[in-house]
C-alpha cells in the first residue's frame, strides 16, 4: 500500500551540480533512472560570495548588492548552458528541470531546499582522488551522505554511465529494527528497475542471536513482495568483507540503512569513505528515515 503511494507520487529530485562533467553525469544518471517516472529535478548550484565591510569584519553579500549580484549572473548562464546541454539528449515528457542558486554552503543550501520544495531524494556525482576540484567536490558528496538526516542520497562515481541494473546490495547487521517507510525508496528503485534485494550480512547466518534472528524476520516480511536473497562473507573486519562482495558486481547499487550511532558510520570510517565514497564502481544509496 505504502509503496503503491509513493510509486504514484511525482518525483521531486535535488541535484547539485559544480558544472563539471562530472556533475552533468550524474545528472544523466538520475534522468535514466527515473526515465520513466514523472520528475521535476531541481538543479542547484552554490557559490561563495564574501565580501568585508569597511571595519575588515567578513560578512555575506545579499541579493542586490553588487557582488552578489554579478555572481547570480554568472550562475544563470552556467545555467542557461547547462539546461541546454541536457536538452541534446531525446527529449522526456515526464521530466522537468528548475533551477536554484544559492550562496549558502552546500549541505545548508541542500537543507533549505529540500525543505521549501519537499524533495524525495538527492543524487550527486563522486570524484575519484586526482583534479585540482577533487578533494573539495568528494568532500561535499560525504557529508552530505553521512550527515544529510532529512532525505535520502543517491551518490553516483565519476564517469559511470547509466545501464542495465540487477541488484540491490543491502548490507545489515540486523542489529535495529527495520521499519519499511526507512527502506521505501530502496523498494522504489528496486520494483521499478526489477532487481533483486541481496540483503549482506559479513559473518554467518546462523549464528544470528535470538534479537538478529527477529530483525531478521521483520527484514523477511518486508521484503515478501519482492525479490531477494540473503547472502553472507566472512570477514573480521566489515568494511573489507563488503568490498570483497562487491568485486565484479557492476550491475549493482549498494544500499546503506542510517543510523545514529550507526552500523553506517562504522563502516564509513576513512578507509571506506576512500573505497566506496571516492572509489566505487557502482551507486551508493544512503537512506533516511524521513517521516516525522
């Protein structure tokens, strides 16, 4: 029922972009995902205007003054560029595109925009570890997939084109109860592209405790409608036993469940941020908990 509502709901979708190519894929990648749903993506670009009063004092320009002004014409016709080049490709009637500037940070621009416009979800694109933009860019797409509590974040890397998908990679250590509004959009994404939900556990199945075990049986109604599977790799350390899982799996988006304190900070300590967030070959969709 739930997710009959949200399959039928028009797609309200953030998409922040720097310009670079890297962004425009990741822009590409979201128009293919969502192909056929009807969508209004919201392209967002931030810029940082600062200006000193006449005490020295660092202060914010604001709309009308000539800083800011000058950078906002900029934006528009990066804009204008921009809109033009995601209109090279065949046209789709489901989708449309809407523009936002803004002169806040990334993460408190995201924050107020997802707010005003009620988003579903934010996709963005990852940089790999070379480029003069790379570390500020990379850096921007972390926080927002480990601290952006208010809407999921789908993270897609740098020059993976849209194709073919066959599974969702859900690892768990069923150690937190699921509740299916938290995985909707997982389920979205999985009915609408027909992939099978591959639940991960690193470590053995049976050795669950009798808590796991109920978890594990909530998981199992939830997911009762759908196609899925629960595989296991061992390994003492869980980041390694999950990148190990994922070798070879191209054809795959990686979904984690966000939690505070979280089996999601655990693994996205810095060796992971480096593999999966700067160096993965597939989609990394971190979800949230968005009902109040």
């Amino acid at each position: 029922m739930w997710n009959q509502i949200i399959k039928n709901m028009d797609k309200r979708i953030l998409l922040p972009t720097d310009f670079s190519k890297n962004s425009l894929n990741a822009i590409h990648y979201a128009m293919e995902l969502y192909a056929t749903r009807k969508c209004t993506f919201y392209l967002l670009h931030v810029y940082q205007v600062s200006g000193f009063s006449i005490d020295g004092a660092a202060y914010r320009p604001q709309p009308g003054e000539r800083a800011y002004e000058l950078e906002q014409q900029k934006t528009d016709e990066a804009f204008a560029k921009l809109l033009a080049m995601i209109k090279l490709r065949p046209e789709n009637p489901n989708h449309t595109f809407e523009t936002l500037g803004s002169n806040l940070p990334l993460y408190e621009a995201a924050q107020e925009a997802i707010a005003k416009e009620d988003m579903d979800m934010v996709i963005m694109g990852t940089k790999g570890m070379t480029g003069a933009r790379t570390v500020i860019f990379g850096t921007n797409t972390m926080n927002m997939m480990e601290d952006l509590d208010c809407c999921p974040v789908l993270a897609i890397p740098e020059n993976l084109g849209f194709g073919p998908l066959e599974e969702v990679v859900f690892p768990t250590d069923f150690k937190t109860p699921f509740k299916r509004r938290k995985l909707k959009y997982m389920l979205h994404i999985a009915e609408m592209h027909g992939l099978t939900i591959r639940v991960l556990h690193v470590g053995k199945l049976d050795r669950l405790n009798a808590a796991q075990q109920t978890n594990k049986a909530l998981l199992g109604r939830i997911l009762q409608n759908y196609a899925h599977d629960y595989c296991e790799v061992q390994h003492k350390v869980a980041q390694k036993g999950i990148q190990e899982f994922m070798k070879g799996r191209k054809k795959a988006i990686i979904a984690f469940m966000h939690q505070k304190p979280s089996f999601f900070k655990r693994l996205f300590s810095k060796p992971l941020v480096q593999e999966l967030g700067y160096h993965s070959e597939v989609p990394v969709l971190v979800l949230r908990d968005t009902a109040s």
